[in-house]
C-alpha cells in the first residue's frame, strides 16, 4: 500500500521524455530567470545602437550639406572643412545663476558675442556670399552642431552605460532614444530649407507681419529688425519683423522697447504673433489668442517687451500659430499658411475691437525670417 | 553573405520541424529524440524570423514638393508654381498679365508626395 502511493509521487512514463521535460524546464528557468537582465541590456544596447547608427548618418549627411552650400554660395579660396569641422565643437557657457541679479544682461551679452562669433566665422568660411545667403548658412550651421551634440551626447552614455555595466544609465537613454530621434529628424528634415532659403515653419510670425507691410517702405529700427508705419483704417501700425529674407530672428525686444519709447502713451496695444508648439493632438496652423510677450528666447528680449509694456501700462496681446517642433524648423506647410491668413484676420480684428481711430499699435511677428522679405 | 542565409535557414528549419511532427505521429519510440529536435527546430526557426525582421527597413518618407504661390497686389489673381531656387515671400515679380497690378510671393510651401500606388 505505501509503496503503491510513493511510487505515485515519483515520475512515471518513458525516462527519456521525463529527462527532456526537465531540461526544457531548467532551460525555460535561465531563460526567464537567470539571463533576464542580460538579455534586456543586449536590447537596450541594440536599441540605442541602431539609433547612434541613424545619428551618425545624419550628421554626416548634415556636414555633406553644410560643406557643399559653403563652397557654393560663399566661393572660398581654401577648402573650408577642417575649420568647419574645428568649429562644430564650439560652445555657449550660460552666465552664472546663483545670483540671478543681473542675469539676463549676462546672458544677453553672451548671446551677443555668441552671434558675433557666428557672423565672423561663417564670413570666413564664405566670404562671398550675400547677406540673406550668410544668414541661412549661420543656421545651417547651428543645426549642424545640434545634430553633432545630440550624437555626441548619445554616444556617450551608450559608453558609458557598458564601462560602468550600468542599467541604470542604459535604461535612461534607451527610453529616450524615440523622443531623441524625433528631435534629430526634426534638425535633419531642415537641411533643405536651411541651404536653400526656404520659409520654415517658424516664419510664420514674420510672414503675418509681412502681409502688413506689403507695399510699404521699411526701415531699420534694431539689430536685424525692420519696421514700417502702416496706415489701418485710421489707427498707425508700427509692424516690426526681422529682415528678409535671410535666415535672422534679430532684437524684437530692442525694437519694441525703441517704438514704444518714441510714441509712448499714444500706443494702445502691443500685439505680438509668433509661431507656438502645439501639444500632440492640437491641429497644425490652428491659431489661439491670449495675453502676454509671445516670443521663445532664451529671456532676454521677453523681458525688455514685459518690462517696456509695463511701464507705459500697454495691454500685450498674443496671437500663436500652432504647430510641431519639427514643423517649426522644416519647411513650412500648407497648413501653417492657412494659419498665417487666420492670424491676419485675428490681428485685424483685434485692431478693430480693441483700439480706437488715432491709436498707435505696435505689432511684432516673431520668428526667423529665412524665406520671407520685407514687403 | 551570412545574412542572407538567414531566410534560408529559417525555412529549412521550419520545415525540418513539419517534418519531425510527422515522424513523431508514425513512429511511436522515437517520440523524445524528434520532440527535442523539434524543440531546438523551433529555436533555430524563431530565431531567424526575427532576425528578417530586424533587417526589414522602415518606410522612407516621400520628399516633399514645393510649391510657390502668386498673387496680385490689386486683384484676386492667384497662381500656383513650382518653387524655383531664389524665390522668397512678398518677393515683388513685376507687372500682372490681368490687371496690371503687382505680383508677388504671397507664400511657399511643401506638399508631401503621395507615395506610389496611393491616390
């Protein structure tokens, strides 16, 4: 009787099979148990892998571009790439922020000497090319380096994740490789415009101001702004856009602050247009109105706007245009030109609704004005 | 070269395994042997499919078209063009053939391709 019921606790059957069924189980246990970890790493790897592959590409691809429209459109005397490719390694150190007094000024001047650097190494590289042409290749060059620190970057915790055997440090980029990608792209698919001078997406702010000034003669007001009085159903528009059609966004915040100063409390309303991301789901071109400085720089020249408007107590008026960050930087689409035509009669609008015969307005189209001209 | 074995050997393997199911339902004491066979078979068929589709390229993105808009300052003429290098918005062209107003850029943009055989 108990040996009748040990023998029903030990396995039965053929012992081949009984052998095979218990190597397939401890071969599923290592699977599943043992070398989980490992093969996770091997796909994280492989994942941020085929992204630097993709990366490399295009940077490569983006310094081909670079190099070719250099040679083309600025006809050096020597071959400029090794001091294109000396440059791509340069970099932008933000002013110290523990003591935030005076920062923006701080930062300002960087950025000034930044911009300086860029306008005399691209007049190095391509001494004949004209003004517009010069403008497009210091962008071109900026998303040349984009794309080179985004490698760059990758690479580097891709290394560093394998020396220090970290999945921490693997898991962090892996989950990010998709939305750096996207970013990347966004910087290659803008080759094109950028070489050839076509409007982008974020030319729509300049683009809405260009309807204004159509047919009316512009003039400087502030570095790389022009400006032209338009008159409008008995009010003064001062329409300020950064000079086209070359590659420029400009100081709209100095030009402003200069208007403003000049018509002081005859200005009725400061009304800015610029083009704003959208969130996944929004519709491209769909325009929105609020209140506020619609400009996306790094500080300084919202703060002269804000601090300019409030000073005099001008309502600012915000009209953005929406769309993707990466249909900011490619050219533009149809959908943002419909969104330009809306944003006209927005401002239109706004004009008729909110100011009265005899006003000033001031309106800013904020946005790189590569593509679009001066009227 | 080893990479386009891979298909091959997936296929072989797929097969090899069809067959050993076969063999295990004709003959009866050979049923450990042809299952761990048909075991590593699997592997081997699983393994290559994957690697074929890992070596599938994603879809290339159809390279936009560009289009040049013109219009008239005084009337409602609007003209479609392809874009030509040099051309730029409020770019003024010279007299119109209508009325004699002036043209000019009033926008350019990209319409993506369809892809071949899309509508």
């Amino acid at each position: 009787m108990l040996s009748i019921k040990l023998a029903q606790l030990l396995p039965s059957g053929d012992p081949y099979q009984m052998l095979f069924s218990l190597i397939y189980l401890l071969a599923f246990i290592m699977l599943f148990m043992v070398f989980n970890q490992h093969f996770q790493r091997m796909w994280w790897t492989r994942d941020v892998e085929k992204a630097l592959v993709k990366l490399d590409r295009y940077v490569k691809r983006s310094k081909e571009v670079l190099y070719k429209t250099v040679v083309d459109q600025g006809k050096p005397d020597a071959d400029p790439s090794k001091a294109i490719d000396d440059f791509l390694e340069f970099f932008v150190i933000e002013p110290v922020d523990k003591d935030p007094y005076g920062v923006l000024k701080r930062l300002e001047h960087i950025l000034d000497v930044e911009r300086s650097r860029f306008r005399t190494f691209v007049a190095y590289i391509a001494p004949r090319a004209d003004p517009a042409s010069a403008a497009n290749l210091e962008d071109l060059l900026a998303v040349t380096m984009a794309l080179n620190l985004i490698y760059k970057i990758t690479r580097h915790y891709l290394i560093l994740s394998k020396r220090t055997k970290s999945l921490l440090v693997l898991m962090q980029i892996a989950y990010a490789v998709p939305l750096i990608l996207r970013t990347a792209e966004a910087y290659y698919n803008s080759l094109d415009a950028f070489s050839t001078g076509k409007p982008i997406g974020d030319s729509a702010g300049p683009m809405v101001a260009g309807r204004f000034m159509l047919g009316h003669p512009c003039f400087q007001v502030a570095e790389d702004v022009v400006a032209s009085e338009v008159p409008f159903e008995g009010r003064t528009l001062i329409v300020l856009k950064a000079d086209g059609p070359g590659g420029k966004v400009g100081k709209p915040g100095d030009a402003v602050v200069k208007v403003v100063e000049e018509h002081r409390e005859r200005v009725a309303r400061i009304i800015m247009v610029d083009a704003a991301a959208k969130l996944e789901g929004e519709r491209t071109g769909q325009v929105a109105e609020g209140v506020g400085a619609a400009i996306g720089d790094p500080g300084p020249e919202k703060y002269k706007i804000e601090e300019v408007a409030t000073k005099y107590k001008i309502p600012l008026d915000a009209v953005a245009i929406k769309e993707s960050i990466e249909e900011a930087v490619s050219t533009m689409k149809k959908e943002i030109v419909d969104g330009v035509e809306a944003a006209v009669e927005r401002v239109k609008n706004i004009i008729r609704t909110r100011t009265k015969e005899g006003d000033v307005v001031v309106l800013a189209g904020i946005g790189n004005s590569i593509g679009v001209g001066n009227g | 070269m080893a990479r386009s074995l891979i298909p091959t050997l997936a296929a072989a393997s797929a097969a090899l395994a069809l067959v050993l199911v076969a063999l295990s339902l004709t003959t009866r004491h050979v049923g450990a042997v042809v299952s761990l066979l048909f075991f590593l078979t699997l592997v081997v068929a699983s393994a290559g499919l994957i690697a074929m589709a890992a070596q599938r390229k994603p879809p290339t993105r159809p390279t936009p078209s560009v289009v040049t808009v013109v219009s008239c300052l005084n009337c409602e003429y609007r003209e479609e063009r392809e874009y030509r290098a040099g051309a730029f918005v409020l770019k003024k062209l010279g007299s119109g053939a209508k009325c004699g107003g002036e043209l000019f850029i009033s926008a350019i943009y990209a319409v993506a391709k369809a892809r071949e055989g899309q509508a």
